[in-house]
C-alpha cells in the first residue's frame, strides 16, 4: 500500500470519527426559549416554561425553582405538554420580589440527558 493511500485512509477515517462525534454532540435536547428569559427582571410569574430542541421523557424531565436561598417555591411538579413534547413547565404560586434560579434536567425521546439552570429577577 502506498504511502498517499494510507495517509486518505487515515484522514478519512478521522473524518468519519469526527462527523461521528458531532453527531452525537446534537443529539442531546437544548432549551431554545425560556420564560421568563435568562436574567430578565420581570413582574412575578405564574408559570416557567422551556421549550427544548427534542421531544422529552416526560417521566424523567424536571424544572425547579428556588429562591436566593436555595428553598424550592414551586410546590406543583413540572409537566411535559402531551401536545408538545418540546414544551416543559411548571406552576408557581405568588413568588416575593427577588433573585430565582431555574433547574432543568431534560431527558430527550433518544434517552440522552442534559441539564442546565438560569436566574431571573422578580421585581
């Protein structure tokens, strides 16, 4: 075998891997909105909602609020919406003005799991 044959072989093989890699690096479920938003300074919610690339396992998906000081406010569980598996949220009672984080574990149709969090502000 010559020396050009097995540099393409080579090359073309790190191609497939990473083709192959970057496959399963979109394979995981992202948010693509969330509200209230990132960092936004908003009037008390109701309601935060995430809506995510893939369809979720509604089983093993999850959003959670907590305040400044860590206590979770949100006493209903989060739900995936059975008309679109994209869309998670959860209830919230009468939040006080103040710091909130957001949690997230999403579980996607295709079994990978990724997290994440966010703060708003209630003012």
């Amino acid at each position: 075998m010559n020396t050009s044959l097995i540099n393409m072989v080579k090359h073309g093989g790190l191609s497939v891997l990473l083709l192959a890699t970057a496959q399963l690096a979109f394979a995981h479920t992202h948010p693509t909105q969330q509200t209230p938003a990132p960092n936004a300074t908003v009037e008390a919610p109701h309601e935060v909602a995430v809506d995510f690339t893939e369809g979720l396992e509604p089983a093993f998906s999850t959003l959670t609020v907590v305040d400044a000081a860590g206590k979770q406010v949100n006493s209903a569980k989060s739900a995936v919406d059975a008309n679109n598996k994209k869309h998670m949220s959860v209830a919230l009672g009468d939040l006080k003005t103040g710091a909130y984080q957001v949690k997230w574990t999403a579980v996607a149709d295709d079994d990978h799991l990724t997290q994440g969090h966010y703060l708003f502000n209630v003012k």
